[in-house]
C-alpha cells in the first residue's frame, strides 16, 4: 500500500469518526427534544407546590466544601438560607482555608463554637471545630485540617449531617430558588432513586443580587461565550439522553443530590479520585448493579444552579487537563464494566461510547487535524480530502451546538434578549473553530499528564459575584 493510498484510508476514517460523533449528536436531540417535552408536562408549577407543601418532605442537608473561598462564600450561603424549599440544613465544611473564609463567615452569621459529637462513618481530615449562627439556625460549619481534596471535605460534611438526602454543590455555585423541589421529585416519584443530578449553568454575565441571579445575560469574555454553548450541549444532549435510558455516568460536582445512606454504602466520595463526581457516579451503578438491586439516577434538565466559568487561559487550561486526568482514572479503574452486560446499558452502551468518543476523541481528532493538514501541504493530498475533514469536524460540529442551543432556548427561555440571543448563535458557529481544536489539545496535554502521573488541582481565579 502505497503512503497515498494510507493518507486517504487515514483521513476517511477521522472523517468517518466525526460523522459518527456528530450523527450521534443529533440523535441525542432528538431523544432530548422529547425528554424536555414529557418532563414540563410533569413539572408544572402545580406539582412544584406540592412538594414544599407535603407535610413531612424529605430532609435535605447541604454540603458546601470550602477552600479558601471568601470572595463567594456569603453570597452562595445566603441565596441557599432563600431557597424556598423549608426543609433543610447547610453544612459548610471550611476545608482548611489559607485566606478569610472562617473569618467571614463567623462575621456575617455570628458563628460561635458548639461542640457537638457525631457518628463518623466516612474517613477525612481531623476536625477542628464546629460551629452554629445566632441568626441562622439552619447553619453549620465544619472547621477541619485540609484533607487535600475537596472528597475529604465532602466526606466531613455527610458525617455531620442529619438529612436523608445530602445536596453536594460547590462553595460558588448559587442555586435556583425551586432547585430543590425540583431535585427532590424524583425520589417522590420513585423509590429507587439514589441520586439526582442537574442542568448547571454558567452564570458569568449575568446580574447577580443577594446571592440570586436576577438577570440572565451573555458574557463579554468569548472563552465564557463558548462555555455556555458547550455546558449547553453536554447536559442537553448526552446526560438528558443517559438519563432517558437510566444510564447517567456523571452528576456534576456543582450539583448532586443522593440518599445518604447510598453515599455511605459505597464509602463516600475517594480522595484519591481526580475526577470524583464521575468516580463516585460509576461506583455507585456499579455497586448497586452488582447487587442486582434497582437503581435510578435521575437528571433535571433545566438549570437548577449558576456557577463560574473561568475566564482565563491559564485556569481554563488547568480545568480541563485536569478533566482530562479524571475521566482517563475512572475509566481504567472502571474498565471491566465497560462491554459488560453485568451492568446493563451502562456497560454495553454509555461506558463504551465515552470511551470512544470522549476517551479516544482529542487523540483521534489532533492526529486527523495534523496528518492531514501536513499531507495537504506537501502535496500528498489532494484539496478534497482535506475539505471533507474539516467539513465533517467544524461544519457538522456547528450543526449539533446550534441544536443544543435551539433546546435550550425552547425549553429554559433564559436568554431572551435578541442581542444575546445572537451572541449565542454566533458563538455555537465560532467554538468549533478554534475553542473545539484548542480543547482537543489540552485533552492531549491531560493525556500526558495522566500517563507521567501529574496530580493537582492547577491554577484557578476566583471572581467575586
């Protein structure tokens, strides 16, 4: 076989596997389009209502790690003591900050020490104290030694709590005022249910007042452009079709509510895990899928919670190498689920896909992109093989995100002002030239870091609301 004749076949099958990836994308909108149908007809105002009014509802405690968080902290702590759900508490473990996290906190709600002694059934870092508002009952901080992972921290913080249901969020994530009614549904609906994930959107542009996004608007940052259309694809498309099938992998750190009792069957989130939502999302299908026992983790699809994207090039990065890394680790140390009927369609259909197309993607994508381009110019190959490919990657790419942003607008209504509206459009077209090829990189350079055993969390800015 001539090097011709190995170019061509070579580029056919980088073309051939964007296709595929991008044909399944639309079949997911579809799948989606209809999720989004079936569930606002359930989720009408009305049964919102009765879930806040039942008169036992479940518990909720929620679990807020904090690392050197002072610039959100209050902020996200006061729109959670605003939730209109009645039935909760808040535990906010302040994971051994370096900066004023404590120190604000105790000041805006009159913290003071209240030693208290509790079960703990999830190892993590020692205590150093815990403590009670004056002014807000419903509060708790959990004052302990870093454990080197925000796992150690959450696994503190569901030993203290005294809820049913544990709500696991980031220490800058701001909730929807109905975001628990709306999560709490589905363990209502079916006793099955052991978790529940959400619609996480990025709330970067928006008008933020006491702790509640009051008005929805686009970025002026193109790199926080293009993560809203992207956070827009993924849980519109590929986790409300996972849900659709009772087969979702991943429920985001930003926002995962559980069964507490689950939580601790399995032994809480791994500290050693860097991706540890996906990590802890597996383990528990896994668990309960060897058991033979049923199971349902259920998805809303529509936002139930803001959170910062980053806007920079440096934090970017690191987010998403770190990803990278996260999802490498769980699939290796998940790989005996993956083609395995043991575990339903989550071994014989989500596991296998992530590990083609998320797995294997950016190494697929980077060569393609490479060995075509360097054939083309040195007269290799021809125009036409070169054209396909990148019609198959950004044209087609295009296609799918503006699919995404098409649900997203019919079913949240979110950005309804025609300027951002056309921002978005825009944006859906621009991120798969350029942003697409730039996070196929990174996942090459995650790739590396997994294989030479970097560890870390990187760089991250935080900005205040």
């Amino acid at each position: 076989m001539s090097l011709t004749t190995g170019l061509v076949a070579f580029t056919v099958v980088v073309a051939t596997y964007f296709v595929a990836y991008n044909l399944s994308q639309f079949a997911m909108a579809g799948v989606a389009g209809r999720f989004l149908w079936r569930y606002r007809r359930r989720r009408n105002p009305r049964n919102l209502a009765l879930v806040a009014r039942l008169a036992a509802p479940p518990f909720v405690s929620i679990v807020v790690p904090a690392h050197n968080e002072a610039l959100t902290i209050v902020d996200s702590i006061r729109a959670l003591l605003a939730l209109e759900y009645e039935a909760r508490e808040i535990v906010v473990v302040n994971d051994g900050s370096k900066d004023d996290t404590l120190a604000i906190l105790t000041q805006a709600f009159k913290l003071v020490e209240a030693p208290v002694a509790f079960v703990q059934p999830l190892k993590s870092a020692p205590l150093r104290g815990v403590y009670r508002s004056l002014v807000e009952p419903a509060l708790i901080v959990i004052d302990k030694a870093n454990g080197g992972s925000k796992s150690d921290a959450v696994n503190a913080g569901i030993n203290a709590a005294s809820g049913r249901l544990i709500l696991v969020i980031d220490a800058d994530t701001m909730l929807e005022p109905d975001a628990l009614s709306r999560a709490a549904m589905p363990f209502l609906e079916h006793p099955d249910t052991v978790a529940v994930g959400g619609y996480v959107a990025i709330a970067n542009g928006c008008r933020i007042e006491h702790g509640r996004v009051t008005d929805v608007a686009m970025p002026r940052s193109w790199l926080a452009r293009f993560q809203i259309v992207e956070y827009m694809r993924n849980f519109l498309l590929f986790r409300v079709t996972c849900a659709s099938g009772n087969g979702v992998t991943l429920i985001s750190g930003a926002f995962g509510l559980f069964l507490r009792d689950a939580l601790i069957d399995v032994g809480g989130y791994d500290g050693t895990a860097i991706g540890e939502d996906m990590d802890l999302t597996l383990r528990l299908q896994a668990y309960y899928r060897q058991r033979k026992r049923p199971i349902r983790i259920a998805h809303v699809p529509l936002p139930v919670c803001w959170t910062q994207a980053p806007e920079d090039w440096q934090s970017m990065r690191a987010q998403r190498c770190r990803w990278r890394r996260g999802l490498l680790q769980v699939l290796w140390r998940q790989r005996r689920m993956i083609g395995n009927p043991r575990y339903g369609i989550i071994g014989m259909g989500v596991l296998p896909y992530i590990a083609i197309f998320e797995g294997l993607g950016p190494l697929i994508e980077l060569l393609g992109y490479i060995v075509t381009t360097v054939a083309f110019f040195l007269g290799l190959l021809d125009w036409q093989h070169w054209r396909v490919m990148l019609a198959a990657s950004i044209l087609f790419g295009a296609a799918t995100t503006l699919v995404s942003v098409f649900l997203s607008d019919i079913s949240t209504r979110k950005y309804l002002h025609p300027r951002d509206l056309a921002l978005l459009v825009t944006s859906a077209i621009l991120e798969n030239a350029g942003y697409r090829q730039l996070n196929t990189w990174w996942g090459c350079v995650g790739t590396l870091q997994a294989m030479t055993g970097k560890t870390g969390w990187g760089p991250m800015k935080r900005k205040a609301f």
